[in-house]
C-alpha cells in the first residue's frame, strides 16, 4: 500500500541515507505503518547506490522475505563454495538483491516528495534535518542510516573486494553461485573469487580479499578478475557494472565509546545499519541485521526521537554482545592465521553440518554450534590461536580508519 501524499517540511520519521538499511527502514513503515508519514534522505540522486547484496533464505526472520522480495533481482536453490583439493555443493537457497531494485521499490512505496535525493544533510538532530541547500525539515524522530566513515574504538581487519558483472560470448556454465572459490592464488591475506550467474551469459565476478589493510588497488584487481575469466574458458564481450568496497571485519572494541562518540558524527541520532555496528562481526555481513532492524522499529509504540536513541543504542549494544563468539574468531583468523593460511580456517568450518553454517551466517550460532566450531583439530597452530586471543598475537588495523 502506498503511503498517503504528505507535507514534505514534516514527517514521522526522516530516514537519512537510503542505502540498504534506511532503504529497509523506509519499506517496512510504508508495508507495515501507512498511516505514518515517512521521508528518506540521500545524498546521492539515486537510492541504493551500485551494490549487489546477497543472502541465504534462512537468515530471514518471520516476515523478512516479504519485506526483501520487492529488490531481490535472482534466487537460487543451492551453492557451492571451492577450497584447494575439495568442493562442497550445499542446498541452503541463496539471493540477491541489487541498489538499482532498491530504488524502484522505495519510490513505488513512497510519495514522490517524500525522497529528497541530491543534497547533503548540514545538520540534524532528534527532530529536525536541515539539507545543504537551506531546506528545514520537522520530523517526529529522526534516524541515521547514512553508513559508517569510521568505526572508532573498535580494531579487526579488512574484506575488500572488486565486482564486475560480465557478458559473456557463449554460456558461463555455472549451474548456481560459488559463494567461495579459494583455489585462487592466495594474496594480501585470504582470497577468494565470488560468482553470481545471472543469467546463462551474464555473471557477476568478485575478487574478495580479507586483509590486514584497507588498501584497494583497482587495476590489479581487475586484472585478475580478467586472468579468472580466462581460466574458466569464458570470452568476456563487455563488463556491464563494477562494484568495490572496503569493509570492516571486527575483532574487538568498546561500543560504549563507539557510541559515546557517534559513529563518525551522528550525533545523539538515533542510528541503524553499520552506522550503529549492526553487521555480522565476521563477515561484515548486513542483510539479516537489516532486516530484523527494520521489522523491529514498525512495531514500536513510541517513534519520539528520544525513545528511538534509546531503542537503537539499546538493540546495537545488545547485538554487540551477542557477537562475542563472532569477534573472537575474528581475532584468530587475523591474529593468529598468517595471510596464505587463512584459507584453511574457512576450509575447516565449510566441512561442518548445513545447519550450522546457515546458523552461523544469520548470526545465530547456539552453543553447540561455538563448540562444534572450536572442536578438533585446530587450522592454525594452538600457541598462535591463544596469543591472539590474549593480545599477544599481530596488532589489529585500526578501522577508525574506515572512508
């Protein structure tokens, strides 16, 4: 249902950034709250920006595939992930979602004057946006969406990565997405190629790395992009879309200074997505949190900005507990696991039960599944595994360093 045409100088909820979790945030209230007036913020002219954002079908909560549906452009019924001397075809369904679908969605959800695209935000706080152009807006409460330039007082490493969506003369072959293929040589930490077929001719090709530094060298890895292709046997006609990220993979930190600090200049804003850490540790993962975020602000009583700082910093810091385990592991694949040899971490976890896995990537690990994970014998050496967790092992990148 649409939402109601509205006066674009107020509204109930001003989202700033409309990337994927104020994209989210803005189509659970227009599916879920109508009656409410909602107004989403961008810097950029379009919603979205170029990304591909891919998930698993078991990381949706009760509600998130209905939620999703509207900007996923390609579903499969299973995967396969490629280490050096084994492959594994696993049958948990997988997606993608794209920012170019995100920003068809939003707007058909949307009134027109209710997307404010082009203009940077110069000041905001719980009630009120005010644009670089002199635009005030009132708002019933505010929430910042807008990423994370930083992520200050927290350490880990870096998954960076390239993507290019390639057209190909003659069919790719590929019979679902490698979700992993780390047959590839290993450089600048734990590498692996990453591969989405579209369609029989069309396939988007990423080059990941997890890294000790956020450096991102765009000819190189394109190059190798290229040399990839080659060794598959696929004749590349065009390159259709490029991607490139720098993600944070954490593995220790203070939130409450974090927050105290404001992510990087929000403010007492209320704040969802990265800009509240709300991304799988490990994996740098953000759909399932996402998701669950948005779900959980249409059901809330009370959307004064006051009570949603309270209720993001709330949900953020509980979500930071409960990643513990995932941080710990973080720490040990950059700690203790020499950059070659990560590999072998990875390998190891993807022998463990189906189960598991999706558990693991929806960031709802139990018990069993954390000692199922740490139990036999260990893919990196014991003394360097315990130097990590206690400190002694390489010192972690500082991702205030993020842009």
């Amino acid at each position: 249902m649409q939402q109601k045409s509205a006066d674009p100088a107020f509204c109930d909820l001003a989202i700033l950034g409309g990337g994927l979790a104020g994209g989210l945030i803005a189509l659970a209230f227009a599916a879920r709250r109508p009656d409410l007036r909602v107004a989403i913020f961008e810097r950029d002219q379009r919603l979205g920006g170029d990304h591909v954002w891919s998930f698993f079908a078991s990381d949706l909560p009760e509600g998130g595939e209905a939620l999703l549906d509207p900007i996923v452009v390609a579903r499969w019924d299973d995967y396969e992930v490629r280490f050096p001397g084994t492959r594994r075809h696993l049958t948990t369904p997988y997606r993608s979602a794209t920012g170019t679908k995100l920003d068809a969605a939003v707007r058909a959800a949307l009134p027109a004057n209710a997307i404010v695209t082009g203009f940077e935000v110069e000041h905001a706080d719980a009630t009120s946006v005010t644009l670089s152009d002199g635009r005030r807006f009132a708002a019933g409460a505010v929430i910042d969406a807008r990423g994370s330039r930083g992520l200050p007082h927290m350490a880990g490493g870096w998954q960076k990565f390239v993507g290019l969506s390639l057209r190909l003369a003659a069919p790719h072959g590929l019979a679902r997405p490698v979700v992993m293929d780390a047959t590839v040589a290993q450089i600048d930490g734990y590498r692996f190629v990453y591969c989405l077929p579209f369609s029989d001719t069309e396939v988007f090709v990423e080059d990941t790395y997890y890294s000790d530094t956020s450096d991102l060298d765009l000819p190189a890895l394109r190059t190798r992009i290229a040399d990839y292709a080659r060794a598959q046997g696929w004749q590349v006609e065009s390159v259709a879309y490029e991607e490139t990220g720098v993600l944070p993979v954490i593995a220790e930190g203070d939130f409450e200074a974090f927050w105290r600090e404001g992510g990087a200049g929000s403010g007492s804003l209320a704040r969802a997505g990265t800009r509240a850490a709300l991304c799988h540790p490990l994996t740098s993962y953000s759909i399932p949190d996402a998701v669950r975020f948005a779900l959980y602000l249409t059901s809330l009583d009370n959307l004064s900005g006051s009570a949603l700082l309270r209720t993001s910093h709330d949900r953020a810091a509980q979500h930071w507990r409960q990643g513990r385990f995932y941080r710990m592991l973080s720490k040990m694949l950059f700690g203790a696991a020499h950059g070659p040899d990560r590999w072998r971490m990875l390998a190891r976890f993807y022998t463990l039960p189906e189960g598991l896995i999706e558990r693991f990537y929806a960031g709802r690990s139990t018990p069993l599944d954390m000692a199922r994970v740490l139990a036999g014998k260990p893919p990196v050496p014991v003394g360097a595994a315990l130097a990590s967790l206690t400190g002694r092992g390489r010192p972690l990148a500082d991702l205030g360093a993020v842009s």
